[in-house]
C-alpha cells in the first residue's frame, strides 16, 4: 500500500486501496502477481537493488476487468432480502426473531467460510475459487428460493459462503491485474460492491409485485452470477493452456543477493499458514512477487531520528493484549452490524411507518448508496489533530441521528436513511483504515485485519438477530431502535479510543517497508 494508505488514506483513492488490500490479507491469501505484470522492481533494505525480473503475459484488458462484474455480484442476494423480508415471514410463518437469525446466517457464513479460502485457492487457484464461488453463490439463490423452509437456510449460507470468497479474493486478483493502478481499481469495485448492493434493494420489491411473490423476485438474482461465470471460465481456460504452454517452469522468477521485501514477509507469515496462490501454477509451490514499481514506488530512506524520536514507540505487547486491538475489532463490528442491521429491517420498519414497498426500496437504495460519496470525502478527516478521532467519530455520530429519528419521527424516514447512509459508508472506509494504521509491521496488519474482519463480521450478527428478536417480544419498533441506538452511541465511544494514536505503527521504522504513491 501507499506511504498515505499507510498513514491514514489522506485521499479517497488510496483510502479505498488500503481497504481493499486488506480484505484479501486478512484471509492469509496473498496472490501472485505472476505473469501479470511487466514492470516490477524490488529494492533490499538499506542498499541499492540488484534484483532482476523477468515478466509473462499480461492478462487481457478485457478479462482483467470481469473482476468487477465479480464484485457487482457480492452483496445483491443478501440485499434483496430486507425488502421481501415481510414476505418470507408471512409465507413461512416466520416471527421478526426467526427473521433476525436469517438475516445473520450471512455473516455467520462470512466468519465461519473466510478463513478457509485460502486453502480453496492453494488446491484449484484464484481463478477456479472465483468461478467456484460464483456458482455457488447461484447454486445458494436458487436453493434459498425454490426449496422449502430447509432450502432457505441451506441456500442462504450458500450465498454467504459464495461471496465469503468473493469478499477475500475480489482485492487481491484486483490488485494483482492492476497493479499499476491499485488505487483506481480498488475503487471502482468497491463502488461496483455498493451499487449492486442498492441496484437490489430497489428493485426487490418490484420484482416481487411483478413476478407474483419473493421467491421469484430472489431467484433473478442467481442469473447474474450464471452469465458471469460463464465468462469467467474464458479466464480459466486462458490460465490451463499458458501453464500447458510454459510447463511448472513458467511464470515470473525472482534473483536477488537478499530476499526482497515481499518475499521476506511471506516467509516471516509461513509460520501463520499464510498461502501465495498463483492461477499459472497448480503444483502446490509458493512463490513470492514484487510489488509493482508502477503502483508503489519503495525508498530506502528512513525517517529523520528525530522525527521518530518525536513518535510514541510502538506497541510492544502481542497482538491480544493491545488494548487498541479490541478497539478496533469492536468499531469494526459496531459498524458492520449497524449497515446489515438496517440493511435487513429498513424496509420492514418504513412499511410499518406508512410507506410503501417500493417506497421503502427506494429508501434502502439512499441509504446503500450514499455510502459511495461519505466513503470518498472521509479521508479529508483522517489526519486532523494527528490520530483518527475526528474521522471515526463523524462517521459514527450520523447513525445516532439516525436511529433517534427513526425511533422519534419515523414519518421522516427518507431523511434519516439519507444521514444514516452517509454515516455507513464512512464508518465502513475508517474501519479498514484503522486496521491498516495499528498493525506493528505488514504481518502484524494481516493479523488484526483478521482477527478484527472474523470476530467483527460475528459482532455484526447480533445487530440483525436482536432487532428481529426485540420487535417481536415487544411487538413495536422501539425497543429495536433504541438497542440500535445504544450501539450506535457505543460506536462513537469505541471512535474515540480506536481513533486515538499511543503507538507508532513501526513501518515508518523500516526503510525498505516505506512505500510513496
């Protein structure tokens, strides 16, 4: 990632490619960037590179860019839930509680199938993991919409399991194929990420009217996977006939006096199973790739002493015993369960309030989509006063309006969705950014984005699961909403002390870790 990345994201495009990167890392999957790239150097520490690198074929223009079409498919069948939520209760007859638990079956899966991918990837590759994941991502939609009771909890982990791998492979082949333009194309999938989110919670309800219920309405959305696998099996395909073409020996080779930086952090990672997976070699071997001059370009200057002297040191205690690793791995799941919560039930509580389906969709949709925009400016804040307080604490506070407006004026609805969704998409961008700011060292950043990303996505479940759970003992909406909104209150809390800076994230130590954009 970027110096600016490192230091906070101090613009939108290096936010989102600190965020992405992290999301893949945070699985222990780190792809190869074999015969993919044409330009890349390495640098040792402290001395003049002797490094030499020989590049294979670069992946088309056209088919490095189906992995967007990737990402428009990872969040639309968890977010054409909420609005036909009453739907699947009514013909079920399902309570809000058995609703909540479906509503948490997804991030179950996300915690519970993550950290397994990278052993997929190790066995078939990168690409084959994508176009399995695809196919049982449409495998899961169509269970989940034409079996019974059994089939809606059988498919909709099938989903979460899907874009599970999605999530953790999206970044990496992302930044593997444009390696040259990380930033750019890490946000232009996660915008992709959130439109397919929107598009599908405005459309849910429609589609239901139209086809006559909400199984049909889910079922539309296993096409979308379907033709996108089938294009990416061209990636596939391409991938089997150059590793036939090069044999075991083809791909990108590495020669170097010392270990480059890259290859020093895997092998420092090996102890924790950490797993390069490369589509142009199947044999089971690991192999370590530069990082891309293009992208990144690495110095060999270290701080001033005295700049560093002016820093806290850093932290020297294991990764569970830092306080600022609970910090974190609780904002992150605040916020996570604070967008699946209203993700799930913002439809529900519109419609109880007066609204109408579509209207309610429409709803859905503001408050998805303005996630993209809060996301690009929050950056802007990263920096003030030198720590992330300010950051974290005004993308939090917006949700506390939110969730008091809808408790005390639900009538106005849209507005709050319109605050509540600025507020989302920020919080997700502080998130990703604090895990990228408190790790030591590159390995100790893999490992809280893990631990914060696996035991968050659980802290998230318990948002849409209480919710249901709450209005139906209560049999309103405002126990539910003031549950959100304590937690909401506590997210702004968490904001102050994972946003605070005591320690020194101790890559500005190592000159050969120092990356500028």
């Amino acid at each position: 990632m970027s110096e600016r990345a490192s230091q906070g994201c101090g613009t939108a495009t290096t936010a989102g490619s600190a965020a992405g990167m992290m999301v893949g890392e945070a699985a222990g999957v780190t792809v190869g960037e074999t015969g993919r790239t044409t330009a890349d150097k390495t640098a040792k520490p402290a001395t003049e590179a002797t490094e030499t690198l020989e590049s294979g074929p670069a992946t088309p223009p056209l088919l490095a860019a189906l992995i967007f079409l990737v990402a428009l498919n990872l969040r639309p069948a968890i977010a054409g839930v909420g609005p036909v939520l009453t739907r699947i209760g009514d013909d079920l007859g399902w309570g809000e509680s058995v609703l909540g638990v479906l509503g948490a079956m997804p991030l179950w899966a996300f915690a519970a199938v993550s950290p397994l991918i990278r052993f997929v990837t190790k066995r078939f590759g990168t690409n084959r993991t994508i176009l399995i994941a695809l196919l049982v991502l449409a495998a899961g939609d169509l269970i989940r919409s034409l079996g019974g009771p059994s089939g809606v909890w059988l498919g909709t982990f099938a989903v979460g399991a899907g874009i599970a791998a999605g999530n953790v492979l999206v970044p990496v082949i992302a930044k593997r194929d444009y390696a040259g333009h990380v930033a750019v194309a890490t946000g232009v999938y996660s915008g992709c990420i959130t439109a397919g989110s929107a598009i599908a919670g405005l459309t849910a309800a429609p589609l239901a009217a139209r086809f006559g219920g909400w199984r049909p309405a889910l079922a539309v959305w296993a096409v979308p996977p379907l033709i996108v696998a089938a294009l990416w099996l061209i990636r596939v395909v391409r991938d089997g006939q150059e590793n036939r073409n090069a044999g075991t020996g083809a791909g990108t080779e590495v020669s170097s006096a010392a270990p480059s930086s890259s290859s020093s952090m895997l092998q420092a990672a090996g102890s924790s199973d950490a797993v390069v997976a490369d589509d142009s070699d199947q044999s089971g071997a690991d192999r370590a790739s530069a990082p891309n001059a293009s992208s990144t370009a690495v110095t060999a200057a270290a701080e001033p002493a005295a700049e560093l002297a002016a820093k806290p040191a850093p932290d020297p205690r294991p990764l569970w015993r830092r306080p600022m690793t609970w910090w974190v791995t609780l904002f992150m799941g605040l916020q996570s369960s604070a967008f699946y919560t209203m993700s799930n039930w913002l439809p529900s509580l519109a419609t109880a309030s007066g609204f109408t389906e579509s209207q309610a969709g429409v709803q859905l949709f503001v408050f998805q989509s303005l996630g993209i925009l809060s996301g690009l400016l929050i950056p802007v804040l990263m920096h003030v006063r030198g720590n992330q307080i300010c950051a974290a604490l005004t993308a939090s506070a917006p949700m506390v309006i939110a969730g008091f407006g809808w408790m005390l004026l639900p009538r106005w609805s849209m507005l709050w969705s319109v605050i509540g969704g600025a507020g989302q998409g920020a919080s997700l961008v502080v998130a990703l950014t604090l895990i990228s700011l408190r790790g030591r060292d590159p390995q100790d950043t893999v490992a809280l984005s893990g631990l914060a990303q696996s035991l968050g996505y659980l802290i998230a479940s318990i948002g849409p699961l209480a919710f249901g759970s709450l209005a139906e003992l209560s049999g309103t909406w405002i126990a539910p909403l003031v549950l959100f909104t304590a937690f909401a209150v506590g997210q702004c809390v968490v904001a102050v002390l994972a946003g605070a800076v005591r320690w020194r994230n101790s890559l500005h130590e190592v000159p050969h870790l120092k990356m500028s954009a």
